[in-house]
C-alpha cells in the first residue's frame, strides 16, 4: 500500500467518523419529539402537547444535549451536581418552583429560586420536565416501577390510571408495614406511618404514587389496605374514614413512592438516547426521622 493511499484510507475514516458523530447529535427539542412518538406508541391514552406540564423549564431547547442527568427533584444541588459530571440536560419530576422567580414579584433578587434562576441562565443547564408521560407509562412507569420495587412483581389484580392492587397473601397489616419499610430503607424511608390495627389479616393493597393517592378511588378498586402518600392525602379526613371502614392505611414520602420510577426512567432514557450519556441522580425520602 502506497503512503498516497494510506493517507486516503485515513482521511475517509475520519470523515465517515465525524458524519457518525454528527448524526448523534440531538437537540432538546428532538430529545421531546423522541418522547411524542413514545408516547403515540406506548401509551393507553392520548397526551395534549400543548396542555401538558411536560415542557422545556429553563434553557434553550434548541442547543445540542452533551449529557442527560435524570432527578425526582431540581434543587440547586441537584443542578449542580448534574453540571460538575458534564451534563446539560435535566430532566426533573417535579416542577423547578413553585413561585415565578422574578424578584419584581415580590420574592426578592436575593430568593432562592431567583438565585437558582440566575445560576440557570449563566450555565446555559437545560431543565425538562417529565411528568404524565411516565406517571403512567406501563410496566416501568412511576407505579409500576414502585410495585416492582416494592416486591409485587406479578399482574395487578386490579389497575387504573395512577393506582395498582396486588395481592398481600394474608400478612398482618403490621408485617405489611415492615415489608414496605424494608424495601425503602434504601430510599431513605426510616419509617413507615401505620393506621389501623397491626394484628389483623390483609387480603388485597392499593398502592399509589404522588400527591394523587384518592383513598376513595383505591378502596372502590377492592382492596383492603391503601399504601398512600403524605402529599396525596389529609390524614384528619383519610385516618376517620379508615377507621370507620375498616381500612388499614400504610403512608411514606412522595419522593420515596416516586424514586424507584426515577430509576428507571434513566436506564429508559439511555436505550432511547444512546450514544448520549444518562445518569440518575437520586433523591429519596425528604426527610429523616428522629426516634428518641
């Protein structure tokens, strides 16, 4: 082989790698039209584009994703971290605030979600949020992932938008509890709040997710102990109505019931996006808890 030829091979080489590499490219927005198809695809109902929370938070969506960072929640901490390992995406559960954080509304320029705006603006970070496309996508959604996590791996015996019913297989309500506790251990939960007597035999558990857990809706689905959330419900109201209908009630964080679709949303995402990398930055449980 002549060196004439030899450098012809290695030019074409390069060249056919950086067309490679360009048709890897993704833009935000091509990121989000990935998600529309999956959704048209996989989805048992119809999401309204236009309607929905799942949006472009901050950034322009128009720039070239480097890397994908994946997170319940987006904390400044949660930013930053996403940031420092290289990436410039973040898809986030949960809303970037919960006040508009412009200072001329009265928060104050030193607020700090008018601090994590400023940070947001001078990094370029973009932030999507991915709510009701996973919230109940099937099998590794946001409850699915949570009864897989949770050890109920075989078909619900009941299922509707949000909420699923396994089989308990006669355990106390109390061994119930532990079970769960168990399993949450690693997403911080140190506790699990139990309503109800401990020592009587379970049959069926509705289990939800979020700040949606209707103890109304999951009782109606045939169960007789409902695994809630504390934002899906007002314990005063839910705790009397157990009472009086004999309904054992199980409570962990939202953050804890969610954290296990987290998970998989990230594993999800990095088949759906590969070569880009996807990472999961876990939240968990809000809060510790203090026993003595």
């Amino acid at each position: 082989m002549t060196p004439r030829n030899l450098l012809l091979i290695i030019i074409v080489t390069v060249l056919a790698g950086a067309v490679c590499q360009k048709g890897d490219a993704m833009t935000g927005r091509e990121f989000r039209s990935r998600f529309q198809e999956e959704a048209a695809r996989k989805l048992s109902w119809r999401m309204d584009w236009e309607k929905t929370c799942d949006q472009f938070l901050a950034g322009n969506p128009d720039a070239e994703i480097k890397g994908i960072a994946v997170s319940w929640m987006s904390t400044e901490q949660i930013l930053k971290q996403a940031h420092e390992r290289g990436a410039n995406l973040l898809v986030t559960h949960e809303p970037l605030y919960i006040l508009d954080p412009d200072p001329a509304k009265g928060i104050g320029p030193d607020h700090p979600w008018v601090r994590k705006k400023r940070w947001l603006e001078q990094t370029g970070m973009i932030v999507y949020r991915c709510h009701d496309f996973w919230d109940d996508f099937p099998d590794i959604g946001i409850h699915g992932a949570w009864a897989k996590w949770l050890g109920f791996e075989g078909k619900p015996v009941a299922m509707q938008r949000f909420y699923e019913v396994h089989e308990t297989g006669g355990l106390t309500l109390k061994a119930l509890a532990r079970k769960v506790l168990d399993r949450t251990r690693a997403l911080g939960q140190t506790t699990v709040g139990m309503v109800g007597d401990g020592s009587r035999a379970t049959h069926r558990i509705a289990l939800g997710t979020g700040a949606i857990t209707d103890y109304r809706a999951m009782a109606a689905m045939g169960a007789d102990v409902l695994l809630l959330t504390d934002d899906g419900t007002r314990l005063w109201e839910t705790a009397q109505w157990a009472s009086d209908a004999g309904v054992g009630l199980l409570i962990v964080n939202h953050a804890t019931a969610e954290e296990p679709g987290m998970r998989t949303l990230a594993a999800y995402l990095a088949d759906l996006v590969k070569p880009i990398p996807v990472f999961h930055l876990p939240v968990g449980c809000l809060y510790q808890s203090v026993n003595r």
